[in-house]
C-alpha cells in the first residue's frame, strides 16, 4: 500500500515528544494522514513512531474513520485492526495511554487485546471495560506484578463521552477504588503478543467496542507524572 515511514501531523505534538521515555506504538486518529482508507474503511492505521507497527484492517471487519480531522476510529461490536509484530517482552514495565468513547453499555467491551496467534499463547495484555463503567487490566501468565491505572474523568461508564485511560504497568500503588478512578490489582506478566484494537483476537460480537478509539500510545517504561499527557490529550481531544 505504500505505507509512509515518516508521517507529518496536523496538530503540534511537541508536549508530547518531549517526554524522554520512548514510545513503542503510536496511533492518533486526529490527522486523516495517519490513514489509508478505503472510503471510510479504515486499512490501516499508521505507526506515529518509528516502528512501523501500522494497525490492519483484518477480515473486512470494517472498522471506519470519515475523511474530516479531529475524529476517531470508529467499532461496531465486531470490527477490529491488528498487528501480528508488536511485541513486550514478559515482564517488562511499561505505560499505556488509551483515548475512548462507547456508544452502549455492553457486558465486555474490548478495547484493546493481544493478537494471540497459536502455538503461542502464553501472552495476554488486555483492557475492557464492563456495562457499568469499571476499566478491567489484565497481564497474564507467570508472575505477577503490581499495576496501577486510572481514568482522568469520570466518563468511562458514561455513554457518548470521551475518557483519558493510564495504565502502569509493574506500578507500585496499592488502593483499590472501582469505575475507575484510580484502581491497583495483581497482574500475570505474560508477554504482548501482537495487538487486536477494538475487540477480543478472535471477535466475539457481544464483547466488541460499539465506540471510538481517538488514541493508542505504548511507552517503554513507567511515566509517573502524567501531567503532560492528560494536559496533552485533553487539550487536543476537548475532554
């Protein structure tokens, strides 16, 4: 498809490369270059980092995106975009920024999963949300670490709203408070092995987003002060 490597961006992102931690994977949807669409499908969301761990459109699942800047991927319960090569090594620490909205309550909705591709089946990195809003992390196999993350409003359980989710990975806080605003729990430490954005790896309709995803950022390592990433996306995302 003549997938770009170097990718412009409409909106300034200086805030953000400013951060010393480097970035594994970074998919924005603000920008329709960061896009090859097929009318609205999207197939491909493009790698904003070097990496070329560009998003694909699998099965004709039809995740979609219009052609205007400023919005989001849009999932239907059953669309998805994956990449088989993204890759965390077991164990090792690491922070995920996840712009999202849904558009229904259902019981389990996917946002982000590992590409579990057989014989191997010993990494499981994921994150949903459940009908009443309560962000679920998981990482498993093997040992377990501590986690922490949390949402930066209180939207998660709120219909048609845009919510900032921050997880850390290996994080070392220990309260506990449900929907979301700021929750540790224990974690195996199975490696993330590819990445299935919308839904389950192996889509379940009833588990699928009915939503948007705005934004995916992987950093390789813990950022405790978030202040310039929430300051960052609020701005951009008019959360």
């Amino acid at each position: 498809m003549g997938l770009r490597q170097n990718l412009t961006s409409g909106y300034d992102t200086t805030a953000l490369d400013s951060i010393s931690i480097n970035k594994l994977g970074w998919w924005s949807a603000y920008d329709t270059d960061d896009f090859v669409l097929t009318g609205d499908v999207v197939m491909s969301w493009l790698d904003k980092t070097d990496n070329q761990n560009n998003l694909q459109q699998v099965e004709n699942k039809d995740a979609t995106r219009s052609s205007n800047d400023g919005e989001g991927v849009a999932f239907n319960r059953s669309s998805s975009l994956i990449n088989d090569n993204f890759y965390i090594t077991r164990g090792d620490p690491y922070t995920l920024v996840l712009v999202f909205e849904k558009e229904s309550s259902a019981s389990q909705s996917w946002l982000i999963d590992s590409r579990v591709i057989p014989p191997i089946s010993s990494g499981r990195n994921t994150v949903y949300s459940d009908s009443t809003g309560y962000i679920t992390a998981e990482r498993r196999r093997d040992a377990e670490p501590n986690y922490s993350f949390y949402t930066t409003t209180s939207n998660a359980n709120e219909l048609g709203d845009k919510d900032i989710l921050i997880i850390n990975f290996n994080g070392t806080n220990s309260s506990i408070s449900q929907n979301g605003v700021f929750t540790t729990g224990i974690l195996g430490s199975g490696a993330m092995v590819g990445i299935t954005v919308g839904s389950l790896w192996n889509p379940v309709p009833s588990y699928g987003l009915n939503g948007m995803i705005y934004e995916i950022i992987y950093f390789d390592g813990i950022i405790e002060d978030t202040t310039i990433i929430e300051d960052y996306l609020t701005t951009k995302w008019d959360i």
